[in-house]
C-alpha cells in the first residue's frame, strides 16, 4: 500500500493536480486503518475512510465514493496493479 501510495501522491503532484486520496479500511487484516495514520503524516492530502457495513468489493468502493469532496475520482488498487501514470493522463 505504501509504495503505491507514494507514486500516486509523487504523479500526481509533477503533473500539478490538486487532489485527495481516500484510503478506505475495508474491515480485511491487512492492518490498513493502523497504516493509514502513518502514509497521512508524510502525504497530508491521504486521510482514512472505514467502511463498517458489508465488506465487498463494490460497497468498499461505494463508501470511498460518498467521501469524495473533488469533482473528479480515480480508483487505484493498493497492490500496485493500477498505474499512477494511468490517473494523470485519463
């Protein structure tokens, strides 16, 4: 999650889009919500959304998306399968 965080935050600040990046705590063991905290203290534009309710794919994403307050939304996979460069040139 870390290292895909990072080069999403760093393409996305060379191309000079403003942004927020929501990182939402599905309930998995991963230990994302005890991660989170961390990744924010150096990338003040990530914060932490825990979805409580049922822990599927589609309603995670449904619960990142009703914390979005930017126009435009792009959802990128932690394990790093999603490209940063892909967010910037959509």
């Amino acid at each position: 999650m870390e290292e895909t965080l990072t080069a999403l935050v760093c393409t996305l600040r060379a191309a000079a889009i403003p942004c927020e990046i929501i990182l939402v705590d599905d309930g998995s063991t991963d230990a994302t919500a005890l991660r989170v905290p961390a990744c924010a203290a150096r990338h003040p534009k990530v914060r932490l959304v825990q979805h409580r309710g049922r822990h599927s794919f589609g309603m995670t994403v449904r619960c990142g998306l009703q914390a979005v307050r930017r126009e435009a939304v792009a959802i990128v996979m932690p394990n790093g399968s999603d490209s940063p460069e892909d967010v910037v040139t959509c």
